[in-house]
C-alpha cells in the first residue's frame, strides 16, 4: 500500500473512554471528506473495534498500539497481531519509546513483533528515538542506526513499513529539536533505510514529538519529512486536522 503524503497519524496512548473517543473519531470521519493524504488513529486496544466501524468509509486507517510477539498462546493480558486485525486494524505501532523505556522492550523483542505483525498483514509504524543523554552526548545517530539494525528483520521489504523518528525527551515534554536537526537526522535514517533495504529510500519518514498546530507546519516542509506522529495533540480534532492541514492535507 503506498500511503499519500502528508502521512498523519495519531496515537491516543490511554487515553479515552467509549463516548469521547467515538465523538472524536466521528468528527475526524466527517472532516475527511476526500482525503488527499493519510491519516491514521491508534486507540487504546478496547476502542479498535468500535473506532473502526465508526471512520469505516473515510479512509481513515485505525491501528494498535502494540502487539505481542505470537500469534496465540498463553500469554495473559497480551493482544496478538491477528486479534488487531480481526477487531478492524490494519496498523500497528511498535517500539514506542514509552515501551522501549518504560517497559523495557528490547530492539530483539520489536523485530519478533514487527515479524508477527507483517504475517498478520498489518502496516508497521516502527518508533525509533534517541533519549535526552545520548543526544547531549552526541550519541543520536549510533543509536538510531543500532535501533534500526535491531529492529528491522534481516530480508525486510519497504511496504508496509514506516519509520518514526520520535526523541525520546521530545515526547510529551513540548521540546523539539530545531527543524535542522530534523532534517539532518531524517536525511540520515533514510540512508540507513536505503542501505539496509532493498528499496528502503521508499519508506515513509515520520517525525514524532511535541507536533502541535503551530510546528507541524514548519516540520512538515522539511525534506525527508513524509509526516507526523502526533501524541498530545492528536486527543483534540480541531488541533489534529490543523496538523493534518498544515501539511497539505486536504
Ligand atoms: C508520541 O507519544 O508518539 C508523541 C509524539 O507524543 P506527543 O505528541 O504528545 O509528544
């Protein structure tokens, strides 16, 4: 699938109940009237099916926030990449830096995830990021070259692939670096992907932390840059279209 630019989504965390988050999908659903890029929602596992039978119709892609590594079994508490599928998603997040960090998932674990979501036919949006020491330590790109050697499955093809460049000390905190550190650093990361696939300068490039209405405009023009990942603001429809818009999404 080949996915329009500017490619926006947004990852609800956990964030909603039933009623805001089918308001929210709702109005998101009416605003898309012909879409002319990509946008994407990531609910909490409960809200996936709902959310998908609310934006059925509007182009609007739903996906997961995370899957397990398996695809059944005796794993309490998990979600399999088939059950996302099977609820309405056809996209899923992996390696989130509030997982890598929080939940301590290694770049072994996001390659066994990102391996069960390919089988189960779903579009990876793989989350890659430095956090605030290495990048006061000038550590960014080893670490986002060693992330995406872990992460990426040896033989990986471009489609269905996504990359988001999300600073760990970016997120959440309304800290980004400066546009010319985005740039230089997605020129890097699609070099390493162009290096590391066969085809890999095709992947979408997404920027991710702290985007609000007022940079995503500015994040968005920047080469290299295919679209955001959008946390905060992504909870609020107004804010989230704006973003959508301002990078040409109509
Ligand atoms: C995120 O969690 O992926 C994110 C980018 O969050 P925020 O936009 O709130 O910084």
């Amino acid at each position: 699938m080949r996915l329009a630019r500017p490619v926006v989504f947004g990852n609800w965390k956990m964030n909603g109940l039933r009623a805001e988050s089918l308001a929210l999908a709702g109005t998101l659903a009416e605003r898309a009237v012909r879409l002319t890029g990509t946008v994407g929602v990531f609910p909490p596992f409960t809200l996936i099916h709902a959310v998908a039978q609310r934006v059925r119709g509007s182009g609007i892609l739903v996906g997961g926030q995370d899957c397990h590594e398996k695809a059944s079994g005796a794993y309490t508490g998990c979600i399999a990449a088939p059950m996302l599928a099977d609820a309405g998603a056809t996209a899923v997040i992996l390696g989130h830096s509030e997982r890598r960090h929080g939940l301590g998932e290694t770049d072994a674990l996001v390659r066994a995830k990102l391996v069960a979501a390919r089988a189960a036919g779903l579009l990876v949006v793989l989350c890659i990021g430095e956090t605030e020491a290495e990048y006061l330590a000038g550590a960014r790109s080893a670490r986002l070259r060693a992330q995406l050697d872990g992460s990426l499955p040896e033989g990986i093809g471009p489609e269905g692939l996504v990359v988001a460049y999300e600073p760990v000390w970016a997120i959440g905190t309304g800290r980004t670096p400066t546009a010319e550190e985005i740039r230089a650093t997605h020129g890097e990361i699609r070099e390493l992907l162009a290096r590391r696939i066969v085809g890999g300068e095709a992947v979408p490039l997404l920027y991710g932390g702290s985007v609000k209405p007022d940079n995503a405009g500015e994040i968005m023009a920047l080469a290299d840059v295919d679209g955001v990942l959008v946390g905060g603001a992504s909870l609020d429809a107004r804010s989230f279209w704006t973003i959508y818009q301002a990078g040409g999404g109509a």
